[in-house]
C-alpha cells in the first residue's frame, strides 16, 4: 500500500479514543493502514461537503460512519418528494423540511460522535473563502457549474483538496483537483459550457443508484487524503458507465496557461461565477427573444370555450407517466411533423416544465405559425394547480 503525505498531522496525542469508539471502528484498528493512529486522524479531521443532495447523501453519510469528526453541510435547499429517488439522507418525514436540519439529524443518528456544522445558505464568491477556510478537504457534490468553479477557485486560493464528482443519467466522473499537487478543475474545463447546452439531472434525469456509487468514490477519496494512504485520483478522472458497467480512467495534467493555477496565473480573487458561465448573458437573450406564454388556468379557461388547441413536445416514455390526452410530438421531430398542425389555428404547448416548450415555441413561429403560447410551468403546474390527479414527476 502506498503511503504519502497525511493532510492530518501528528494525531497522536491530540485527541483520544473512548472505549465507545474504540468498539465502533474495530474494523478499521484492526488494519495497519488505518490502525488506531489513523483513527484519530480521522476523527480530528473536518470535512465540508458542498450540498446535502445526491452525492453529499451517501458522501455525508460514509464519512460519519467512518469518524471523521467534523463534517461541515453547506446547503440551503428543502426536501422535494422528488429528491427521495436518489438522496437516502433524507426520509419521506422530511419532505418539506431543510435539508441541512434532515442531513444533520441522519448524520448524528449514524454516529453522535461526529460534529456537525451547518451552513444553511447559498455559496457565493462572497462567503467561500470564509467557509471553505476552517476545514481540511472540501467536497463537490453540486450539480452546476458556476458553483464547481467556484469551488475550485476558493480550494486553489486557499491551498485545499477538492474532491470532484458529477452525475448524468447512467454516468459519472470522479477526480481528485489539488492544485498544490496537480490540476485542478479549470485545467480540464477551462471554459464553462454555453447556458443551457448540458441539460441537468432535473431535465435528463438520473439513474437513483448512481450517485451512491460517485459519492462512495469521493468519500474513499476523502478518507485516502486524511490517512495519507494509497494513490488518489489527483491527476486522473474516473469515467463511470453503469449501464455498461465499465470504469475507464484520463490521465490529467496540469495546464501551465491556467488562470487560476499555472504559471503566470490572473484570477487571485474569487469572480463573478454566474457571469463567467453566462447565465445573466444567456437570461437577457432570453428575455429579448421572450416567447409569449400561457397560464395553466388561462389555458383551462381558453379549452372550456374551445378557443385553443394543446401540443406536448415531451418524449414518448414522458407521456406514459403524465398526460393530458394531447397529441404528441417530441420536440426532435417537430420540424418534420409541421404538417400535422393548423398554422393558423391557436397553439398552446407544453412539456415537463416549460423549457423544451419554450423552443418549440420558437421553432414553430419560425415556421410561420400565427398564435402560438408556451405553457408555463409545462404539465407539473397543471399538476399542482389543475389537476392533481395527473402525475407530478
């Protein structure tokens, strides 16, 4: 077993065992690569872990088992029903509650040995440093980008590890960016991809299991780190498939033009992150090019006077979950199927949420349709303010 430099020194001495914890990680006394010196490394060590959902479920939740003795939670969402698929932190007693109070309360049931420190607010450019600065490894389990980079750039500003992991559909990555010791996260991704182009997991969905097997993966990652055992991903990026069942590795290297890390480095100061990744640019093009919408009730009022007709654009598996008996055409086959529609007869359209309605709204009037609504809030807001008998999903 390899062994390289522990991020916590000299254990020994510093913080002792009780009879308690000695029994509860017998597991781990017993291996000389952990031992009881380990134990106490583990236990003196504080973690922040960057969101209470997918990956900081079961990330949050090993790394009590295992004692690390300080785990910080930064999250400042509420429990969705939707979230129980995939986030086993949370229970359906927590639906509604914070996150942060529900992740906390599992937390200290799992281990009440193990503190925890809550920061139930959003992380910006103005409070990372603050936060990330009292804890040994900060940990990603966010699911966009203008926080990854943020993420990076406090761990780089402030010489910190910082494990990585994302989630989509039936894959995953896992990385380990240290800039003290290789690249870090804007040396694979210099540049943010274009606001709306890599759908999130609310749009493409994702496997529940997968992010307990990222989330494993960045807390034995973590745990690596505080031990100062093995190799860790720094310089490499696990490449996750479960369908195929296949893990496949890149070799990273640090980016000597980095901005943040290299050798004549520009960033030294946490940015405007929304900015970077263009989303006022992308929310003010939006706004220009504005589609005209409908209300769910205005919807309802205009098809009790027959003065309307629907459109759904979701996708076949879709409709099988939740329909309002509307024709069907998904939006990838909307500009082969014009035909099928009145251009000059009132179009209402819609999808899950609104987003996919919205460019097929676009493309229709493109194409010459006269009247054409975008449905707000797609078939969830009819859902929660029509007809909740239709499924939510």
């Amino acid at each position: 077993m390899e062994t390289r430099q522990p991020l916590i020194q000299n254990a020994n001495g510093a913080v002792e065992l009780s009879n308690e914890e000695i029994s509860r990680y017998s597991r781990h006394l017993i291996m000389p690569e952990v031992a009881l010196e380990g134990q106490k490394k583990l236990k003196q060590a504080r973690v922040l872990t960057i969101g209470a959902g997918g990956l900081g479920a079961p990330l949050a939740m090993y790394l009590a088992a295992a004692g690390v003795g300080t785990i910080g939670v930064v999250d400042f969402d509420v429990v969705d029903e939707s979230n129980l698929q995939r986030q086993i932190i949370h229970g359906t007693s927590d639906v509604g509650r914070p996150k942060l109070k529900s992740a906390r309360e599992t937390i200290q049931d799992i281990n009440p040995n193990v503190k925890v420190e809550g920061f139930e607010e959003q992380l910006t450019s103005e409070n990372a440093l603050d936060i990330f600065r009292d804890f040994d490894i900060i940990v990603d389990g966010t699911d966009n980008f203008p926080t990854r980079y943020l993420v990076n750039d406090a761990c780089v500003l402030l010489g910190k590890p910082n494990v990585y992991g994302s989630i989509f559909r039936f894959e995953g990555q896992a990385s380990v960016f240290y800039a003290e010791e290789g690249p870090c996260y804007r040396c694979l991704y210099p540049e943010p991809p274009p606001p709306g182009l890599v759908p999130s997991c609310a749009e493409g969905g994702v496997l529940g299991i997968l992010p307990g097997a990222i989330g494993t993966i960045q807390a034995t990652e973590t745990v690596k780190l505080i031990l100062g055992i093995g190799e860790p991903l720094i310089g490499r990026l696990l490449l996750y498939d479960a369908l195929s069942m296949r893990f496949r590795e890149m070799k990273l290297r640090k980016n000597p033009e980095c901005p943040i890390c290299g050798e004549n480095r520009t960033i030294h100061e946490l940015i405007d992150y929304e900015e970077f990744c263009g989303i006022p640019q992308a929310q003010a093009a939006e706004q220009e090019d504005e589609v005209p919408e409908i209300t769910v009730q205005e919807l309802r009022e205009k098809l009790n006077n027959g003065g309307i007709s629907v459109l759904d654009v979701r996708e076949p598996h879709e409709y099988e979950v939740a329909n309002i008996g509307a024709p069907l055409i998904p939006l990838g086959e909307l500009p082969e199927r014009y035909q099928e529609l009145d251009r000059d007869e009132p179009l209402a359209v819609h999808c899950k949420s609104g987003a996919r309605s919205a460019r097929a709204v676009k493309l229709l009037k493109d194409a010459g349709f006269k009247e054409v609504y975008n449905v707000k809030g797609g078939i969830n807001a009819w859902s929660e303010e029509i007809d909740p008998s239709v499924p939510k999903y």
